[in-house]
C-alpha cells in the first residue's frame, strides 16, 4: 500500500443523518435508471429471438443460438467487465467508471444493431455484457454510499428493480418491432437497440451531475475534497427540505492509501468474513438458477405448449415485468424495517417453493398461457425483491475498500454459475417440446432458490438502518470512535 497518512473524519455520520431530499432524487436518477435502459435491451432481445431467426431478418441465425449462445456470451460479458471494472472502481473512483461503463455498454448496444453475420452479434452481446458488468460495480457502491443508512435497503431494491419497468418497455416495444406492417422485418430489431441508445446517451448527460463518493475520496487522500462535497450537499439539503441539521459527533479515524491491492481485499473478504462470502455467492447463484429457468424459455414455452403467437408474447411478458417491479418496490420497505435476515430469507425461500408449485401444475397439464404467466407472476414477484437484495447485501457487508470489487466478485462468480450454464442448460430443456423437460428446469430452479433462502437465514447479516461502517469496518481504519 502507498501509505499517506491518519485522518479522522465525519463524512459518513454527516452523509447518514441527512433527511430525503431532492439531492437524493438526483442520485437515483443519475445512477439507478441505467437499470431501465439494460431491462429494455435484454427483452428486446429475447422477444426478438424468432424473429431474428426468420428468412429475411438480415442475419442468419437460430432462435436457439440467441437464446442460448448468445445470452451465455452476454452473461460471460457481464462477469468479466465486473470484475475488470470493479478493481478500477474501487483504484480511481465511482464517477470515473460509471461514465465509462455506460459509454462501453451504448457503444456495444449500437453496434448490436448493426450486426449482419452471427459471429458480429455474438461478439458484441458479449461486449454489452462487458459494459453492464462494470455498471453493476460501479453503480451500486456509488449508491449505497450515497444513501443514508434509514433509506438504504428500499433504494437499493428499488433501483436494481427498475430494470423490470425497462423489461417492461421492452416487450411493448417488441410488438412494435415485430410488426411488419409498422416495419421491416430486417429493419425492426435494429431500430429497437438504436433508441436503447438514444436513451442511453439522455442518462449520460444527467450522470455528469452525480458527484464522486465522499467516502472514497477521504479513504484515497482526498479528505479536503470530501468535506467540501458534503458542506455543498448539506446547503443543498437544507434549503430544499428547511430542516436544521443536528451536529455529527461520531467520527472514525483512517489510514489514507492511494491504492490497496487486489491481494488485500481478497483476504480481507475471503478471510475475514468466511460466512458473508458463502451468503453472497449463494444469492448470487440462487436468484441467477432461478430466473434463467423462467426468463430464458419464456417465449419459447408459450409458443410450443400454448401455441402463443411469436407477435402476442410481448403482452404476457409486460405482465411477468410488472410483477417482479412490484416485488421490490412493495416488500423494499421491510428489508429497512422488519430487517434484512428474515426478509432475505423469506423471500428466496417463498419464490422457490411457488416455482415448485408452478412445475407441477404445468405437469399435470392444468395451466393455459393466462395462468401460466399467472403463476411466474407470483413467482417473480417474491424473486425479484430477493434477487434486489443480493446486491444490497454484497454491496454493504464488506468494508468499503472493497466495496466494488465486491459486487464484481460475487456477481462474476455467482452469474458464471448459475448465468452461463443456465441459458446453456435452460435453453436446451425449454425448447425440447417435452413437458418433462420443462419441468425439470423449473425444479433446478426452484431447489437451488430454496438452498440459497436457507443459507441467508444462517448467515445473512442484521445490516437495516446501519452505517455502512458499522457494518463492516474499513480495513484502513486505525481506531473507531
């Protein structure tokens, strides 16, 4: 470590104990409706799959091979660019990475349109998945270190499930795409991933506005710097919401370092906190199984066993998308207030066991394409809230050095897992025709979500309305107070 020297500062009391403000707002729009814009471009994706299959799409390739390859590619994309982001992240700072990241993920998004062999396609879903991979990191420190410890776990969740209002937008918009009365059908699916940039590029003009964390910048030699972007947050706060601030008192003392290196903050989270590595990597892996054996086939599975029409698809996916927002965005509250243990663990567990449900009314031939989407309705929308909190808790378990190498770490690791060998996996069973098949996905699914449910309910840590340093203890610090 390049060593500086001890300082002792107030920064995280002062950024805790601020009341909601607009200031807050503008965070969450800056950094969090980035999960918008990927939610639009993965389902467009996938509700495009037959299309893109189809004589005269402009690219000749398979529904299977954008569904299975090309999503495991993406997925390969996103794990490699987290954990190459999130060592950057953590060395040079949030803002820097989270503008590159996003300019990664547009630059990738566009060329995705521009794709007319399949090696092309290919190659920059992968490169999509690279950028999103490093917004993950960057992001989510970005924000947990930005909230205030009162609201933390209802933002967090919130912002990770607003990706389903872009999945949302997605399949309406596929209906869009895929009617060739409105366009071409080798024009359509480009048009799509054009205005994801479009898009894409309004979210990077009002990111300019998000300041560097405070907390990095104090931990990095930059003390000065973080002092005086807090006193301008606080005269912002204050004149918005015209409460008076009580004084911090609470200070921790810390030992300042340009960098930390990568061996120390795979000790540190490895070593010293053995239980959170097994709780983080076994959301990460439960959520991925879980959601990779409905999402992946989900078109697939209305078409073959329903016979849904390719066009008609989008409509039940908008319900499936509504379902898993409400799930965060209405249980989010409680990870805050009846505490992070028991939601965590209620969450996972309850969405596997509807899964198990689903799996054996599909079975028994008792569903249609209205109960079906029914069925993974209930299913996500417990899910969604579950998978939310993965990050929440990958993100606010370990000290903050390693904050985003954190979140790269487990989300690399966990997705590989369950990310890149579920589509393989998940694709194959979807669109075999048989039923038995189906179901067994499903049950993957549905068991791994049920394991991952009983691992947080032993070691999911008590982490509601805490500072980020009380949870776990930077590693530079010298002496709490």
């Amino acid at each position: 470590m390049s060593e500086q020297r001890t300082i002792e500062t107030a920064v995280p009391g002062r950024l805790d104990r601020l009341p909601w403000s607009n200031w807050h707002w503008k965070i969450i729009i800056g950094l969090g409706t980035v999960w918008i814009l990927d939610g639009l471009e993965v389902t467009i994706v996938g509700n495009i799959a037959p299309r893109l299959a189809e004589k005269g799409s402009g690219i000749s390739i398979t529904t299977s091979q954008v569904t299975g390859l090309g999503a495991a590619l993406y997925v390969a994309g996103a794990c490699a660019g987290a954990l190459f982001f999130g060592y950057l992240t953590d060395r040079y700072g949030r803002r820097k990475l989270f503008m590159i990241t996003l300019a990664v993920y547009l630059f990738a998004t566009a060329m995705t349109g521009l794709a007319f062999a399949p090696w092309w396609f290919f190659l920059f879903r992968f490169l999509t998945g690279f950028g999103i991979g490093g917004e993950y990191a960057a992001i989510n420190s970005a924000i947990d270190e930005l909230i205030p410890a009162e609201h933390r776990g209802r933002v967090d969740l919130g912002i990770n499930g607003s990706y389903w209002i872009g999945a949302a937008g997605g399949a309406l918009l596929s209906l869009v795409v895929l009617n060739e009365n409105i366009l071409p059908g080798n024009v359509g699916w480009r048009a799509s991933f054009g205005l994801g940039v479009v898009l894409g590029l309004v979210i990077l003009l009002v990111r300019r506005n998000v300041p560097e964390s405070p907390r990095w910048l104090f931990i990095h030699g930059k003390e000065k710097q973080a002092d005086r972007l807090v006193d301008d947050v606080e005269d912002e706060v204050r004149a918005d919401t015209g409460e008076r601030l009580d004084e911090v008192d609470e200070t921790i003392e810390v030992e300042q370092h340009k960098t930390i290196p990568f061996f120390t903050i795979a000790k540190t989270v490895l070593t010293s906190y053995p239980k959170r590595t097994v709780l983080g990597l076994s959301l990460f892996i439960g959520q991925a199984f879980l959601y990779n054996a409905i999402t992946f086939g989900f078109a697939t599975i209305l078409t073959t066993f329903f016979k849904t029409s390719t066009s008609a698809t989008g409509y039940y996916y908008v319900v499936i998308a509504v379902g898993n927002f409400l799930g965060p965005l209405l249980l989010g509250r409680f990870f805050d207030t009846v505490g992070r243990k028991p939601m965590i663990a209620g969450t996972y567990v309850i969405s596997g066991v509807l899964l198990f449900l689903t799996a054996w009314l599909f079975n028994q031939g008792d569903l249609s394409a209205t109960t079906m989407t029914a069925c993974w309705t209930g299913v996500l929308f417990f899910a969604s809230a579950g998978a939310s909190s993965a990050y929440l808790t990958v993100s606010e378990v370990f000290p903050m050095e390693t904050r985003a190498m954190a979140i790269a770490f487990f989300f690399a690791i966990g997705t590989a897992i369950g990310g890149i060998t579920g589509p393989l996996l998940f694709a194959h069973l979807t669109s075999s025709g048989k039923v038995s098949d189906t179901v067994t996905a499903f049950i993957i699914g549905a068991a791994i979500m049920c394991a991952a449910g009983v691992v947080a309910a032993l070691f999911a840590v008590d982490a509601e309305q805490k500072g980020l340093e009380e949870i776990a203890e930077p590693i530079s610090t010298s002496a709490g107070r």
